[in-house]
C-alpha cells in the first residue's frame, strides 16, 4: 500500500472544521452501510479525557473527536484488543494518528491485529499534547490543540518531545489518507491510499478526480525541515547516552513500575520476561552478591530492562511516545527509544509501520545481511591475530 | 533496658544505629532506603558495607518502590538481616507473609512513627533535600505536613505495630533534640547490645501520638467524603475512572498485588470480534480496549481489604486517579466486616481464607 505520487484524491468540503467533517464523512459511512461499525475517539463523560469507542450508531459521533487533542491509548492497543482473536463479519472504520495506524501494521506482522475487515483511516498529524499536561488543564489543552489544527502546523511548546521530531506525520500505510496540511480553511483531501479505501470511497459516491501534487509537495516540504530538527535532537540524545554510566544515570529515577512497556503498543507480549520467574534471583544468591559487592539495589536491573526493551522492540517502535506519557518519574524514554529506533531501524532499511508488506527484520532470515558486521568481526579477527 | 536515646537527629540516630548493626556483625546486611552511590537518586539498597551506609536515608519523606514487596524477595533470609520500613511497608509485609509471600526468619524489623512521605514526582525534584529540616521539625510538633500524599496525610496506621525497633519521630517533640530508639522483644535488645547512647527502661508511649492521631482521624474522613462522585452507580465509576489508560501501574506496584500475572491480562480476559459484534447490536457503542472499570473492581474484591493505603498506586497513575484513596476507603470498609486490620497482627487470618460456620446469616 505504498503511496503512488502519481495519485488523486477526493475534495472533502469542510466548512465547519476537519474534525465536523470527519464526523459527517463517518455518520454518511454507517448510514450508508458503507462501514458496519466505527472505531474513534471520543471525550470521556467527566470531559477530563478521551476514550476508544467502537459505535454503529451515528449520533455518538456527534461527542467524537477523530483527532483527539491527546493520546491516552495508543489506537492499535484499541484495535488489538478488538481484533487479537481472529476477524469478525463486521467491516469497521478505525480513524487513528499515523504513528498508531503504524503500530497496528507492527502488530499485524506479529500477528496481535487482524485488518481484513478494518479499514484505516490516518490523517496529518499536528502532534499529540502531552497527557499529563492534558490531565492537569483539559480546556487549556483543547483550547492550543485547536488552534494547531485549523492553522495545520504544529506548537513545538505544545506537543509531545517525539511530535516535535516526528517524520511520519503525513501518509502511512492506511487505507485512505486525510491532506490537511497545506488545504485553504474549507476542505481537505480525501487519498485513497489502498484498494480497500478506493472501494470504500467509491461506495459513498466520492469521486477521486482531484489533483493532491500542491499538498504532497508541502508535506515534503515540511518532512525535511523535521528531519533537520531530528538529527539534531537525535545527536544530542547519542551524546546523553554514552557509556554505562551515561544510561545509569539517564535512568537513574526509574521505579521499576515497567508502564513504559504496559502501555507499549509494540510490547504484546502477555508476561514481559522481566516480570517473570525466570528473571528473578533466589534470597540467598541476592544476599551473596550483596555481600561480594558491598550492595545490591532496588528496583534493580534498571538498566538491563530499559535496554532489554530496546533490544526486543526498537526495530518496530513507531516513536508514538506513550512511554513518556506514562513514565511517573518523566524519564524521556520515547526519546531514548526513538533515537534508539534511529539506529537499528536503518541498520535492515527498515521503517517501522511503513508497510504491511515488509518483512520484519529479526523474523527474515536473509544469507547475505548488514554486512558491516562481517567487516567488523574480521577486522577484530585480523586484529587479534597481527596481536599474537 | 528497652530504649536507647542517641545524641543525634532521628535520620543520623537511626543510621548510626544501623551501622551499629553491621559493624558488630549482629546482620549480614541492611535493607534500608538510600541516595544511590552512583546515581545519588533514592532507591532501596541491601548494604553488606558499612561504608555503603553513609548513603543510607532510612528515613526520608520518599517512597519508590514498597519495601515490604522487595523484602519478599530476600526472604527466607540465610543470615541474619536488619530491615527499615516504614509503618505502611511493614503491614505490606506481614499482608505478604500472610499468602506465603515472604518470611520473618532472621529478620530484624525495624520501623518508625512516620510523618508521611512525599508524592513521588516532587521527592525525584532538584530542591527536594532542602524541605527536609523543615519537614522533621513539623513532623515533630505534631503536625500534619503540607505537601505530603494526601494518603499520608490521612493516615491512621503510622505507628507500627509488628516492630522489633521502633523509632520515635512523628508526633514526640524530643526527636528533634535526639533519637529515641525503642527495643520491643528480646531480639532487639540483644542486637543493641553495645550501641552508644543512653540506655533506659522506657518503653514506646503511644499517648505521643495520641493528638495527631486525631488529627489524621479528621483528614481522613475530609479526604473520603472527597471521593464521592457526583453520579450513583456506574455513572459515578465512570466519573471516577474513565480517564484510565488501562497501564495497571496500580497493580503492578502494590504490594498485595502479588500475582505473577494479573487475571485482567491473561487470556481469560481475551475476546474475538463475534463477541464485540454481539455487544454492539446490542448496546450500539463499546469502549475499547474493554473492562476499564471491571480490573479496577475485580483488583479491589481481590486485594482491599488487605490494602495497608501505602500509596504508591496513586503515585504510579498516569492520568492521576486518585486510586489509593479510593482503594483505602473501600478497603478499610469491607476489612471493618470483618474486623480485620490489614497488617496489624500476623496472627490476625485473612478473612476469605477463613471458613466459620456462623457468618454473614443476615444474608441468608
């Protein structure tokens, strides 16, 4: 489902701001049993945050917003929850950020989310304000996300860290893509961006006739300014994180509590090894460490989970920032996690979430493979032997 | 003799005592809250060193893990152990010890009259040592400290009650001129064998207490009152926790909570997309992903009535439920079914695990 320059997209009147049009886009979709049900964030009763609701009745949607100023679950969670066990009759719309629909194509590879019957819908993203920030002034918050979103440009102060430095805010692997960026205030771009989301256009009567090269080139404008931005932060991160002592004390606050990796939407595994038997020591062995070393720390192996982590899912992680949001003692850990992602990602020209098609580097066994690796231990080798 | 009174403020008092401990080889280690050496952050260190207690805080305003959870880990002790916990860690413990989580063989528990401590987002705070002087001379006079977890602030249980040692600091306005270490049992007398200071019979006063007691009494009925939401029924859990993001950080902290895998994540909680399709024709709107509100009611009928309102759950949330309150107040309501007191007594059996015959005929 790669994106075709070449493409066209659908004009979407949106004289009463995207999200209203959104709603109609949906409310047309269930009405005209063009969708069987929707998946789409809507504000919690208390009005202090937003919750996943899965709906066919269109009148709920009059309380949904398709971009939520905040991400309080990550979308594909939502999706895997809904979809772990296998596909259903329905066909359901999910409306979700571009890094939760590339979750959901990380998942997919991994078999936590079935998507045949789904149908995802992404649209640019101005960012996501930071869910404490969001806890602590819900109107406030609403009030800057607005102003992001109908300008269509993103209030560093305001957004998550891993937003300011987020290169895949545009187009994804999603089924239809929603152009907002760049679009004069009343309408935006409908892109198919899949057979399934042509399908689903054609069936509403949407025809695909108009030109979208105005919007891909700003969006292209706009990535590379980002990627400046990222390098930057990302060489900083590198200089943070040198060495053991570099990590120790970049984690040095962490309370063990592991909600970077509960709220994870690439950590599935049921029981994390690190919260398992196999990772714990027995009493008397805890003590004789204790005793040869002169102390033993608690929570321990703080260190050995955070990198454990990295180690197990960094080449799917999609920068969404959920650990972040939900570490109690703010350590940065999607930037760390990010910036990590930077380097192993690339390592197997891999992008996380880019496309359902590509083989997950660690479960495809290529012969010929990085091989710098090859250089490296040989060099090491020769090394060793010109030493003898 | 059944008191030592050292010449020294309670945090030095109770570190020179120790390392009194250590250096005469009475324990093999110390688990005990401290500055890491290398990090300088707070966490909890079993220090087999003596030098490695110069780092130790066994009694700073700050709680990052619940010591009586990290103590199941290092028990049965092989060899003799001294253990600092606060009041709320040691009931957590003894909770623990109850489901077969932990042992008391060969250790020394020693605990404290606590003031409360810190919510753990200021306590990780640059300027966070500095409120510390002030924070023990209020804690002495008796008051109820201004920026402490409202569940500290509200709570009754600060004076241990399983403690071999209890040091006297919330409430006794003699801490701030010097630290006065109480020996309850034989074990703790004769481990204080040779610590410097001085010794007499007097034994631990609860009536110290007795004025902030009622204070914390008053708090605690403001900060229940303060829970109810404004709907009845499910309108008012959804008030109360539809903000949850679902983490179960709550539960991964408690100490009660000691399941290697909470039900609420096995596969019994798993569903396939018929069973969302059915609910949908029939209700026409489900949240995703589902059961919010059934783990924070099933984790309460599972762990209430032993929760001991250490307050970490509160600390942990994400989107800052006051979960501990919610959980203390539910708690301490059904345990009052059974008089039961969460980690007061190890003698004291945990309600559902125990059958009678006569109980609860009113309902049939």
């Amino acid at each position: 489902m790669i994106s075709d320059p070449e493409k066209q997209g659908a004009a979407m009147k949106a004289a009463g701001g995207i999200e209203d049009a959104v709603r109609g886009f949906l409310r047309e979709a269930l009405k005209s049993s063009a969708a069987d049900a929707v998946l789409v964030p809507v504000r919690t009763p208390a009005e202090d945050s937003y919750a996943w609701i899965l709906t066919n009745d269109p009148s709920v949607l009059d309380n949904a917003r398709p971009a939520a100023p905040t991400m309080p679950v990550q979308g594909a969670k939502a999706l895997k929850s809904l979809t772990r066990k296998g596909e259903g009759k329905a066909g359901i719309i999910a409306v979700m950020r571009p890094c939760e629909i590339r979750a959901a194509i990380e998942l997919y590879k991994l078999n936590q989310v079935h998507l045949d019957n789904i149908t995802l819908i992404s649209y640019d993203c101005v960012g996501a304000v930071p869910l404490q920030d969001y806890i602590s002034d819900p109107a406030g918050s609403e009030k800057r996300f607005d102003s992001m979103l109908k300008a269509g440009k993103t209030d560093d102060s305001a957004v998550k860290p891993v937003c300011r430095i987020c290169v895949d805010f545009s187009l994804v692997d999603s089924d239809i893509h929603i152009g907002l960026i760049g679009q004069s205030g009343g309408s935006a771009l409908l892109v198919p961006n899949s057979e399934k989301g042509q399908a689903l256009l054609e069936s509403m009567g949407m025809a695909c006739g108009e030109d979208i090269s105005g919007w891909t080139k700003t969006v292209a404008q706009m990535k590379v300014e980002r990627e400046g931005a990222r390098a930057r932060a990302l060489a900083e991160m590198g200089t943070r994180l040198q060495g053991f002592d570099g990590l120790s004390a970049t984690f040095a606050d962490c309370i063990g509590c592991h909600n970077c990796q509960s709220v994870c939407p690439i950590c599935y595994c049921r029981q994390c090894y690190f919260d398992s038997d196999a990772s714990r020591q027995d009493a008397a062995s805890i003590l004789d460490t204790a005793i040869e070393r002169g102390g033993v720390a608690f929570p321990g192996n703080r260190v050995m989970f955070h990198t454990g982590r990295m180690a197990h899912m960094s080449l799917s992680c999609v920068s969404c920032g959920q650990c972040s949001d939900a570490c109690p003692v703010s350590i940065p850990v999607a930037d760390i996690f990010s910036y990590m992602a930077g380097l192993t990602q690339p390592t197997f020209e891999y992008t996380a979430g880019r496309n359902d098609g590509e083989p997950l580097p660690l479960r495809h066994f290529k012969e010929k493979e990085v091989e710098k690796v090859h250089e490296i231990v040989k060099g090491a080798e020769e090394e060793e032997v010109a030493h003898e | 003799m059944s008191r030592v009174r050292i010449d020294m403020s309670s945090s030095e008092g109770a570190v020179a005592f120790l390392k009194h401990l250590l250096g005469s080889g009475k324990v093999s280690a110390i688990l005990t809250m401290r500055k890491n050496p290398g990090t300088g952050a707070y966490d909890i260190g079993l220090i087999a060193d003596e030098a490695g207690l110069d780092n130790a805080a066994p009694v700073a305003p700050v709680m990052v893990a619940n010591t009586g959870r990290v103590l199941s880990s290092l028990t049965p002790a092989v060899k003799p152990l001294a253990v600092m916990l606060k009041p709320c860690e040691l009931r957590a413990f003894v909770e623990r010890v109850k489901r077969d989580q932990g042992s008391f063989e060969n250790l020394l528990i020693i605990s404290y009259t606590c003031g409360g401590v810190f919510p753990l987002d200021e306590a990780i705070g640059e300027h966070f040592q500095d409120s510390i002087p002030d924070y023990f001379r209020r804690v002495a006079s008796g008051e109820i400290v201004e920026g402490v977890r409202e569940t500290c602030k509200a709570c009754e249980h600060f004076v241990p009650t399983c403690a071999d040692v209890t040091i006297s600091i919330a409430g006794d306005r003699d801490s701030t001129s010097g630290c006065s270490i109480y020996l309850n049992t034989d074990r703790a007398r004769e481990m204080a064998e040779g610590l410097e200071g001085k010794q007499s019979d007097d034994e631990f006063d609860p009536a110290v207490t007795a004025e902030l007691a009622v204070k914390r009494t008053a708090e605690k009925k403001k900060v229940f009152d303060s829970l109810a939401p404004a709907g009845d029924g499910l309108d008012g859990l959804i008030e109360i926790f539809g903000k949850c993001v679902g983490c179960h950080g709550c539960g991964h902290v408690c100490p009660i909570c000691y399941c290697v895998l909470c039900d609420f994540e096995s596969h019994s909680f798993d569903y396939n997309l018929p069973y969302f399709e059915k609910e949908l024709s029939e209700k026409g709107s489900l949240r995703l992903p589902p059961d919010t509100i059934f783990f924070h009611l099933g984790r309460m009928t599972h762990m209430s009535f032993s929760c001991v309102g250490c307050g970490l759950c509160s600390d942990v949330c994400p989107v800052d439920i006051p979960v501990a309150n919610i959980f203390k107040k539910v708690g301490e309501h059904t345990a009052s079914l059974f008089d039961y007191v969460a980690g007061r007594d190890l003698e004291e059996e945990i309600p559902v695990m125990v059958f009678k015959e006569e109980e609860f005929n009113e309902l049939g």
